[in-house]
C-alpha cells in the first residue's frame, strides 16, 4: 500500500458527481450513453468526469463497436480499504484494551 496516492485517490472521489458515476458502475459496466442517461448529466460532463476516473486508475475503457464501455478496477479501491484497514487495527487494539480492562475492574469488585 502507498499511503501517498490515498488522498488523491479520496480526492477524485470526493467530487459528488464522480462519486455518483463510480456508485452506477459498482453495478456494472456501462457505455457513456448509459452513464449520461442514468445520472442526468451532459455527455461531455460525463466524459470529463470518466477521463479524471480513468487518470486516476478507478475505471478502465473498451470499444465495442461505435461505444467505450466503462468498468471500475479494484486496484485503487483495494489501496483506500487497505489505508482504512490501517484505522480498524487501531480500534481493535483499543477496544481490546478497554475489555481487558473491564474485565478488570469485574474481577476486583466486591
């Protein structure tokens, strides 16, 4: 993990209408045309957006035919839950502490 491309990649994210794309294509693999229809959006805001998700590694494109259909790469997402994982072991051990504690504190009551 490289803890370095954690904020940029939280940063593509972070953009609501990004996020939005990303959260339509957790469901699978789209053409821009169904991005556009889905969301609302313009197609060439749709574009810009899948062009700053592509530089960033979230989506990867392929032509068939006359379309580019979109599909997220776990890659980039596997980086941001292995930064979060960093966090949870943290609140483990804390948590871990404080029963231990407890546990404790019940032994030595009256």
């Amino acid at each position: 993990m490289d803890a370095d491309n954690v904020p940029g990649l939280l940063g593509v994210l972070a953009e609501p209408n990004r996020f939005r794309i990303v959260e339509l294509l957790r469901g699978g693999p789209r053409p821009v045309n169904g991005v556009v229809e889905a969301l609302g959006l313009g197609q060439p805001q749709v574009s810009r957006h899948l062009k700053v998700l592509g530089e960033a590694g979230f989506v990867t494109a392929h032509r068939q035919a006359q379309q580019r259909i979109y599909r997220l790469r776990p890659e980039p997402f596997q980086e941001i839950d292995a930064w979060f994982a960093t966090f949870a072991r943290i609140w483990e051990d804390r948590l871990d502490r404080l029963d231990a504690l407890l546990d404790e504190d019940e032994g030595s009551a009256p």
